[in-house]
C-alpha cells in the first residue's frame, strides 16, 4: 500500500494547486491501494478551509473521506 499525505490531498483536490496536474497523474498511475492515514486528516481540514473558507472545505473533507482513499490508521507496519 502507498500512503497519501496532506500536500498531496491538497493538490489533488484543488485544481489550482501547481502540483495539480502531476499529483493527479501520479495517483491514477499507482497500482497499489492508495491509503489516507488518519493523523492527516485535521492538517487537511485546517489548511483547505484556510485556502478556501468553512463551507468549501467541509464539502471537500465529505468527499475525501468517502472517496477512494481508504482513511486508515498510521501503524509501524506501513513504515516498513
């Protein structure tokens, strides 16, 4: 399993994002099961409602977590 942090949630999510493109392209080439580790979840909310106000970030946060990316726990295991 590949894990995802928060810069690259960011960029996949706001197609304003520099990275946008790349990071995209990226996940879309990974075979292996992409994984959202919990922990990251509070940076990710905190810094899209910075960018992009309350309302918008809530609506981005709904469809990160029930998108593709399980949301799972950050265990010694996945830092193998």
């Amino acid at each position: 399993a590949v894990l995802i942090d928060t810069s690259a949630v960011l960029a996949a999510v706001d197609r304003t994002d520099d990275a946008h493109a790349r990071v995209v392209a990226a996940i879309e080439a990974e075979r292996a099961p992409i994984l959202l580790p919990v922990v990251t979840l509070p940076e990710i909310a905190f810094l899209l409602e910075v960018r992009h106000g309350a309302g918008r970030a809530a609506a981005a946060m709904g469809r990160i977590i029930r998108g593709s990316w399980p949301v799972t726990d950050l265990v010694a295991a996945y830092l193998d």
